[in-house]
C-alpha cells in the first residue's frame, strides 16, 4: 500500500492524495472527546508547562509540604510558590491541609503522579539513565482509588 504522506521541503507531511477518507473521519470524531474534556486537559498540560510548577509537583510526589518548605526547595519566593499553588490547586492537582497555623500541601491524587512519571520517563532515554529512572519509577505507586472514567 503505498503512502499517503509525503515529506516536503519545509519539513511538513501532508497527503499525496487529496481529500480526508471519510470512514476513518467518522470514526475518529464518533471517538473523540467533548471539547469541554479538551480544554480541561490543556489546562493541566499548561499549568505544567511552567518548570518551577514542575517542581512543585515533583517535590510533593514523596511527602506533604507547606509553602516555605517549597519555597526553599525549588529556591524561588514564598509569594511566588503560593500563586504557583493557586494555580495548581484550582486544576485539582494538589490538595491543602490546614494544620495550626501551617497549610501543608499534597498531589490531589494518584493519577498526578502517574502523569509527572510517564513525563518524566518519556523525558529520559532509559539506556542512558536508566539509574535516574528507576529512581523515578520507585515514586510510582499505584493506589487502589475508584476507576477513571473518561
């Protein structure tokens, strides 16, 4: 079967045959998600997209932190941590825990942590660092939460 897609000059692929096959176009929309769904997913991919949030997130995937700590952590401002926290807490991404006069954070759940680690390890070529990822991975623990529902 001879391709559909040819490389062009410039670098971009696009079909040698014009025209979208309307079977696979049906079956794609019938399985695409709403666009609700869509703008919710590139709202975590943007919160994300900051390093120092990245951070954040890496930081709390062992342990319960309050801002400061965070703050010293990722070596940026108490000020600067909690807008970053705001953010993050609003997507559902961390959870707050107020103790006394501290407010401890945490990844909101477990499906977090899978994202940060799949990120993490598509990030890092296994052969080359495979001893960075297996540190990585040993952070992954799946817990036993209800089923996703897409």
């Amino acid at each position: 079967m001879q391709s559909r897609l040819t490389k062009q000059k410039s670098g971009d692929e696009r079909c040698q045959i014009p025209g979208a096959n309307r079977e696979r176009v049906e079956s794609g929309r019938a399985n695409l998600f709403s666009d609700d769904t869509a703008i919710e997913v590139a709202e975590i991919f943007r919160a994300l997209g900051d390093s120092s949030r990245i951070k954040i997130v890496y930081s709390l995937l062992k342990q319960e932190l309050c801002t400061c700590d965070l703050a010293a952590i990722i070596g940026s401002s108490e000020s600067s941590v909690s807008q970053h926290l705001r953010i993050l807490r609003q997507l559902r991404l961390v959870k707050s825990q107020r103790r006394g006069k501290q407010v401890f954070y945490s990844l909101d759940d477990a499906h977090i942590r899978t994202l940060l680690v799949v990120c993490l390890s598509h990030v890092h070529d296994a052969d080359q660092h495979q001893e960075e990822l297996g540190r990585m991975l040993e952070l992954f623990t799946i817990e036993q939460d209800t089923p996703t529902k897409l």
